[in-house]
C-alpha cells in the first residue's frame, strides 16, 4: 500500500566513518531527507534523527530543498530504495483551448524501478489527472525522515489516567 506526503522536504548531507563490511573504517557521506520548515530546523532533526545511528563524530556537509512535490512512501518490507520521478501533466487552457504541460518531480519508494513504476501509477491511477512518466531514476538517498507529531507516536503515554 501507498501513501503519499506534502510537506517541506530538504535533502541532507552527513559525512563520518563507517565501518565497512571487511570491518575497516571509511569516510562516507550519505543523503538523507527530512521534513522541516526551514533550514535549521532540518539541521536540527537530522542530527536528532543520525545521532541514534551513528555512534562517532558527524558533520552535516549540505542542506537544500528538496526539488520533489511529494514523496510515496511504501510499507512493503523490500521497499528499501528511493526513485526520482518526473511526471509531466497535461492540462488544458480554458481560454486558448491549448495544451499545456507541466513537469513535477517526486520521490517514490520502491524495491525496484519498476516497482516504481507501478508505485507512481498506483496512486496517480487513483486521480482524474491526464499524466505521462517521463523519467525514473534511482537516488543516492538512504531514508526519509517525516515529521511524526508527539501525540501521534504509539508509545507516548498519557499524563494522566481518565478514571
């Protein structure tokens, strides 16, 4: 199943030493997007978000917006890998009666390209909206941070007990 998301994306950059699978350290630097409304807020979620994964020094080398207009999430377990798509939509003028075609990148989480594939035509199959996938590409992204309210997180207790 998919779901999708608006929200105000920046792709992060971290840099630190990972250690590898022949067990030897190494200078990486990976991307990561997060959901925030400016950029110190992104920088502040994703070193929250990183410092539960990386045990050494980080350093976050870049933060800009993001260019997608909505990200679909998956909840397949294979879905492991992050799309870009770009979708040209086409509508026509009311006044000239000519068409006019408008280009928006998304990312798409997928196991495959053309898992997707079939991801993006799932949910934009859904919407009355003449479309046309022009390109899918594989990103470097590992993951996708969104922003999870406090009260909407499953082990928030409340304060107090209603009797």
């Amino acid at each position: 199943m998919m779901r999708s998301r608006t929200a105000n994306w920046f792709e992060c950059k971290i840099r630190y030493e990972k250690t590898m699978e022949d067990g030897l350290q190494k200078k990486v630097t990976e991307a990561y997007v997060v959901d925030a409304l400016s950029f110190s807020e992104a920088e502040e979620r994703i070193i929250e978000e990183m410092s539960s994964y990386i045990s050494g020094e980080f350093t976050v080398t870049d933060i800009k917006k993001a260019p997608y207009g909505e990200i679909f999430f998956s909840d397949q377990e294979m879905a492991d890998r992050w799309y870009k798509a770009k979708l040209q939509f086409i509508t026509i003028d009311e006044k000239t009666e000519k068409e006019k075609k408008s280009n928006v990148n998304y990312l798409v989480q997928a196991g495959s390209f053309n898992g997707a594939v079939k991801n993006l035509d799932e949910v934009m199959g859904g919407t009355m909206i003449d479309y046309s996938i022009v390109s899918v590409a594989e990103t470097q992204i590992m993951d996708v941070y969104e922003h999870v309210a406090k009260s909407a997180k499953a082990d928030d207790k409340p304060e107090y007990e209603q009797q």
